[in-house]
C-alpha cells in the first residue's frame, strides 16, 4: 500500500479533524497517571466526601431549621416550645440530607412531649415523637 498524500483545501480540514481528536490539558495529564495514583486518588476523594457529610450531619442545626420547626409546631398547637441540639438518628432511615432538632413542648392538653422536627431539603418537616 501507498502513502496517503493529502493537499490543499483536504490537508487543512484533515488538520482540523486530527487536532480535535487529541487530548486536551487535563486529559493529557490523566493519562500520565499509573492504576495506583488513580486508586489513591480516588480513595482520597472517597475519604474527603466521606467527612463532610459527616460533618454536615452533625453540624448544629441553623436558624432556618429551628424557624420551619417552631412553624411547624406552632401550627399543630404546641406552646412553650424548646428547641435544643441535632438529634441525627431521629428521621427515618429513608429520610436523605435531612436536618433534625430536638424540641420538648407543651401539648394543647398539658402533656409535656419530647420529639424531634426532621426538615429534608427537598421534602417539608415532620415531627417525630419520642
């Protein structure tokens, strides 16, 4: 078989075809990279996400929280309401990304009652009894 010759107007779209097809900086780089960096690397990854959602799941919960869960209470006829710290294992095991807090309140029947308000990002709160 013959060398391929390509001129003219052909030579200048086969440039444009071949220089699109190599890989960019990042991609370059990856490539250089061994199975053994890939796996450290993607432990570290694993590792660094797996702290934050950790922290994330035991972080004091916010202003926003406290004021959906005392709404939420105050509309079911709650008073004396006292809302305290995050009570993480309180919402439901299908319950994804939520933020808990512990509230004791008085019942419209007297009845002190301890429970936890669960408010999801995506879904609204529930409150859980104790």
């Amino acid at each position: 078989m013959g060398d391929v010759h390509v001129t003219g107007g052909l030579m200048n779209e086969y440039e444009e075809y071949a220089r699109k097809l190599r890989p960019s900086g990042l991609h370059r780089w990856l490539m250089t990279w061994d199975a053994e960096s890939m796996l450290l690397a993607g432990g570290l990854v694993f590792v660094l996400a797996s702290i934050l959602v950790f922290l994330a799941a035991f972080m004091p919960p916010g202003e926003e929280t406290k004021a959906r869960a005392t709404r939420l209470l105050m509309a079911h006829g709650y008073e004396d309401i006292k809302l305290d710290t995050v009570n993480v294992f309180a919402c439901g095991k299908d319950d994804v990304m939520n933020r808990s807090v512990h509230f004791t309140a008085l019942s419209s029947g007297g009845m002190r009652l301890e429970g936890a308000v669960c408010c999801g990002w995506v879904k609204d709160c529930t409150i859980r009894f104790e």
